[in-house]
C-alpha cells in the first residue's frame, strides 16, 4: 500500500500556504557572516535557476504579441526596443469564429470534453469510496486491493481494445462520449484510493451515531459525508481537471482533429508538426491553452499542489 | 438538421446526443452527459434504499461500489487483456501465436534505438529533475518571497506538455548563422561565437534537447515534494548539528539528505514513472523522426500510423512491465524507512 503513501492523506501534506516557521536560529555574531556570504551566493544560484525556468516561456510570450514579419525577421529579445510594434492580431486571428486559424472551436471542445471528465469521476468514486470504506460486503476488500492495484496500469494498453468497443459495439466513434468515459475509467483507480483513504480518517462513531438516529447509507452519504469531503473532492478534482485540459493522447487516439470534437492541445500539437514555422499562430494557440490552468493554478494554488502530489503515479 | 435528427447511430443512440458542431449543441451535449450520469448515481441510491435489513446492507454496499468495478473491469482490465493477447499475435495482432512482436524490440535497429532512447529519458530526468528541484528548495528555504520564488519554477507544472514543447521548440529554433536568430539558444551559440546548430534533427543531440523539457517540467515537482519534506525536519536536530559545528555542505550531507530520504525516493521514482508514459513531448517536438521516438511514441506510432497493431500492443505491454520494477522498488524503500 505505500507506493502512494504521500499521496493518501492529503491533509498530512505540508502545504505552501503554511508560512515558513520563523526565528529558527539563534544568531551568533561569526555564524551571522558566514551565513551572509552562504546567502549571497545561495540567492546568484536561485536566481539563476529561476531565470533559466522563466526566460523560455516570457519568450514565447512576448513573440505571441509580435507581428508575424517581426518574429520571423528578428529575435524576441529586441522587441523590448520598440515597445509600439506590440499588436494583439495574433490573438485576434487566433480566436476570431469561424476561421479557419481559430482555436475558439477547439478551445470550446476542450471545456465541454473537461467538465463531465472532472465531474464522472467524482460522482462514481465516492460512491464505490464510502461502500469500500464504510459499508461491509462479502469480497470487499479483495475488490479494493484490486482497484488500487490498477493504478499503476499505463492507460496505453487499454487504449486499442477501447478504441475497437467505442466504433464497432458502442457506436460512439469520434464523440466526446468516448473521451468522456475514458477518462472517468482512468480516473477511478486514484480516485476511489484517495477519496477512500480521506473517509477512513473520518471518526466511526459519526457513522454510528447517525445509524443508531434510523439514517440509511443514503442519508448519512448526502448529509454527514459529502460535506466533509470537500478537501479531498477538491485536491482530486482538481488534479483531474488539469489532466484532462491538457491531455493529448487520449484526445488524439479517440478524437483523431476534427474541429467537431478535437481539444486545443490536439490542434496545437498538429500545428507544430503541418506548420512548424507559424509562430504568430503556434504562440498565441499555446498561451490560449495555457491560460486556464494558470489561472486555476494562481488562484488554487493549495489545492493544486495536493492534487498534483496525489495523483503523481497517474497515467 | 432534420436529417441529423433522425439519423441513429449503429447503437442506436439518435445523433443529437451524440455529436453536435453549434457550440450550443456542444453545450448541451454537455449537460446531458452530466444529467445523465447523475440520473445513473440517484438511481443507485434510489435502488440502494429500498434495499433492508441484514442481506439488504450487504447489497447496498455491492450497489454502491458497482458502477465503478465493472467500468474498471470492462474499460481496464478486460482491454488490457486484450492487449496482452494482441500482443502475441504477430505484427498485425490478428495472426499466429507467436513471440515475434516481441523479438522485434530487441532486434530490429530502429526500435533498439527507441529502448536506448527511452532509457536515456528514464535515467536522466529523475536524477536531473530531482537534483535541481532539491538545490531550488535547498537555497530558497526561509528566503523571502520564498512563495513567489516556488510559484516561478511550479509553473511549468500546470501547464500542457504540448505548450511546453512549443515553448522550447521555439528556444530551438534555427537560422543560418548569418541571419539574424529568432531561437534563443541559437542567438547564445552566436554571441560566443560558435554555429548555429539544429538541435531537433541531429542525434543524439536532440533526444537530450527533448530531455530537458521534460526536466523543465518535473523540477517544480520534485522542487515543491522536498520542500515540504525539508521543512519537516525538526528543528532541535538540525540545531544540535549547528551546535556541533556541522554547516554548508555537511549539514547537507550528514543531516538535510538522511532526513529527507523516504521523500527523495518518491520524487525520483513518480517522475521516473512518469518519463517512462512521456508521448507528448515527443509527438510535438519531432514526432519520433530522426531518432528521437521513446516506448510510448513508438506504440502510437506503430499502432496508428504505421498499421502493426501487434506490435504497438507489445509496446504497451512493454512499458506495463517497465512500470512494476520501479513501484516495487518504491514499495520496498517505503517499508524499509517505516
């Protein structure tokens, strides 16, 4: 069980939004020196890194706000010297319905193939959580061992036999029902485990008090449960959410890129590999698809880090 | 219109709540997916209450956990097997018995380098991604602006791994020496003098350009895990080292790393993981062309382009049992430092 032991109680993870612990070290007079010497070279070398880690994407950044003739004619670097040949065209082009260089389509395919693949999951696991958790039945925890253990199944090798059940016994074939349901499959295993874990910690005698009050498993699911799952629906949903907003292959395999169905990363990728040198378009496609997530990712920064180290064997 | 609302698919769900090319339609689409599904759960718990007594409880519990165990048994585990079977039915997956999909891996040259390749990724972005993830953590603990500094090098984590390869091929773009550069690192090989180079078509070169892009990502994983687990430390024994004299490097070596073992060995392992499935990087920088396919590129490549299913599926079944040694490993660490 303790592959995904950091991953299993998400409340025992230090978060980021607790504030380093101060006034740790009592100061000497010498040790204060060495120490800002230390401290000096210690910030050059954060700096550095962080430069490094940055410069890449105020890179592209910068180029998706130039026109197509400066950034194919001169570096991004020298865009700062003239400041008023900034333009939001790309974007304008990028985003414009109906053209045939628009992401909004895919932009939209990708928000309508996201919200059912966050909320599928959430709903059949916390199902199957509480009956693993709370609910004895004969084979149950044969059944768990079972669940958790496909979580370290690649999802590639159900991919195919998938693909064959969706065109020829389902008749989905290219429809968001497929990557609907895909995901939800893929998801379950780490869902179940850690909404699981979550409702273990929970204290029994809430179940047993409410079950002494004549409440059924449905009540006591609804009324005493789900309130009190909010953190971990919310790390994991969250995890899921950026999964599926900036899944490729799964979209790829079962979408193919028609703009009827195919997510933005699809359209980004197979416009790096048909026009590899249109950056006006590459640039602002990527940062379209990126901005969603950097929201989610400034604004939930908590959750998000949870539900990244939760869900970190996925895949 | 009228004629895609009759028409019925082979399954004979009608078209509309199938496909839909308005946006509204796509909406819509949407919501009843949603309304659909939580149908499907109330009529769980609708059943589930009707359910009494002793056998009764026992049969809520079943009910409860159904939806999800027979989605995992028919979406998961039954094509797996499947996988497993096409695997061993020759290239075209529909042949003889037979281990010729997998004597292909190690023999034929251009899928010895796709295993080169893959282990090049597995050894060198953990290691590389974990090392500079934990110097990050290291310098930057109980720095100010410390959340700020965190947030700068987690980024990359949120953001797709195609928008990250369209970022870095563009760092890579290249121009002739004398023209005026556009990619960045071909504008530094300038400054000090050197070529300009092509950094995506010659190999090796170009599966270590891949590789850092990958490690680009997963530094602000491990960065963000060792962190946390370095703030755990209790402060009376890093303070009894200090007290000892112990600073720098050595309060490193003798105290922060046999502290911060157990989560080091998690880092490592979840990012290698992780490596071994990596597709899209390499699907939107090169497409696997001159040299640069890894195990999960080649199965989609080999599944979806190139007709040999069989073989595709012995790939998948491949990086399945690449998978285990290194979660056993993982298990293993893990109980040793409990």
């Amino acid at each position: 069980m303790s592959t995904l032991q950091p991953a299993a109680t998400p409340e025992s993870m230090i978060d980021d939004a607790v504030p380093p612990s101060s006034g740790k070290a009592k100061k000497t007079a010498t040790g204060d020196a060495a120490r800002a010497v230390s401290s000096r070279w210690a910030s050059l070398v954060a700096i550095i890194i962080a430069v490094l880690w940055t410069t890449p994407t105020v890179g592209l950044l910068v180029t998706s706000f130039r026109t197509q003739r400066d950034i194919n004619s001169s570096g991004w670097w020298t865009a700062f010297g003239n400041p008023g040949a900034f333009t939001l065209e790309n974007y304008r082009e990028a985003l414009e319905p109906g053209a045939t260089s628009s992401f909004s389509q895919y932009f939209i395919n990708t928000v309508v193939i996201t919200i059912p693949a966050v909320l599928l999951p959430i709903f059949l696991a916390s199902l199957a959580a509480y009956a693993f958790a709370w609910m004895p039945f004969p084979g149950r925890d044969a059944l768990f061992v079972a669940v958790f253990a496909l979580q370290i199944v690649p999802l590639q090798i159900a991919l195919i036999p998938l693909l064959d059940m969706y065109t020829n016994k389902l008749g989905f074939g290219a429809s968001y029902w497929s990557v609907w349901l895909s995901h939800t499959i893929f998801a379950l295993p780490l869902a179940t485990f850690l909404i699981h874990n979550f409702m273990r910690e929970l204290p029994g005698e809430l179940m047993e008090a409410a079950r002494v009050d004549g409440a059924g498993h449905v009540t006591i699911f609804f009324k005493i449960l789900l309130p009190l799952l909010t953190p971990a629906l919310a790390a994991f949903g969250i995890f899921q959410f950026l999964w599926v907003w900036n899944d490729l292959l799964v979209s790829l395999v079962f979408l193919g890129g028609t703009p009827d169905v195919a997510p933005v990363t699809v359209r980004v990728a197979e416009l790096a590999g048909t026009r590899g040198n249109a950056w006006y378009l590459l640039s602002a496609g990527a940062f379209i698809s990126m901005i969603v997530p950097v929201v989610v990712f400034l604004s939930l920064q908590r959750f998000f880090v949870r539900g990244l180290l939760a869900g970190g064997l996925k895949g | 219109m009228v004629a895609s609302l009759l028409s019925v698919a082979p399954s004979g769900i009608p078209e509309p709540f199938l496909r839909a090319e308005s946006t509204a339609g796509k909406f819509f689409l949407m919501f009843f997916a949603v309304a659909f599904f939580a149908a499907v759960f109330g009529l769980v718990l609708f059943l589930a209450s009707l359910l009494k007594g002793k056998r009764g409880e026992q049969g809520q519990g079943m009910l409860f956990a159904a939806p999800a165990v027979l989605l995992l048994a028919v979406g998961l585990l039954y094509p797996a097997v499947l996988t497993i079977i096409q695997s061993l039915r020759g290239k075209s997956g529909d042949g003889a018995f037979s281990f010729e999909n997998y004597s292909a891996m190690f023999s034929q040259p251009e899928l010895l380098t796709v295993l080169r390749n893959t282990a090049l990724w597995v050894i060198l972005v953990p290691f590389l991604a974990t090392a500079i993830g934990l110097l990050y953590a290291i310098l930057i603990d109980r720095a100010r602006g410390e959340a700020f500094a965190k947030a700068l090098i987690f980024l990359p984590m949120a953001i797709s791994m195609v928008g990250a390869s369209i970022i870095w091929k563009f760092v890579y773009q290249y121009k002739q020496t004398e023209r005026p550069q556009i990619g960045l690192l071909n504008q530094l090989f300038k400054l000090v003098g050197l070529e300009t180079q092509q950094f995506l078509l010659e190999a090796p070169l170009n599966t270590l350009m891949l590789i850092i892009v990958m490690v680009w990502i997963q530094a602000g994983f491990a960065m963000t895990v060792l962190s946390a687990a370095i703030k755990a430390i209790p402060d009376d024994i890093i303070e009894a080292a200090r007290l000892d004299g112990v600073s720098g490097f050595r309060m490193f070596r003798y105290i922060t790393l046999p502290s911060i073992r157990a989560a080091v060995v998690v880092v490592l392992t979840t990012i290698g993981i992780g490596t071994l499935k990596v597709f899209d990087i390499v699907r939107t920088m090169t497409g696997g062309q001159f040299d640069t396919s890894v195990v999960a590129n080649e199965f989609y490549n080999q599944s979806f382009r190139y007709n040999a299913p069989g073989l595709g599926a012995a790939l998948a079944v491949l990086l399945f049992v690449l998978v285990i040694p290194i979660v056993a490993y993982n298990i293993v660490q893990m109980r040793k430092e409990a």
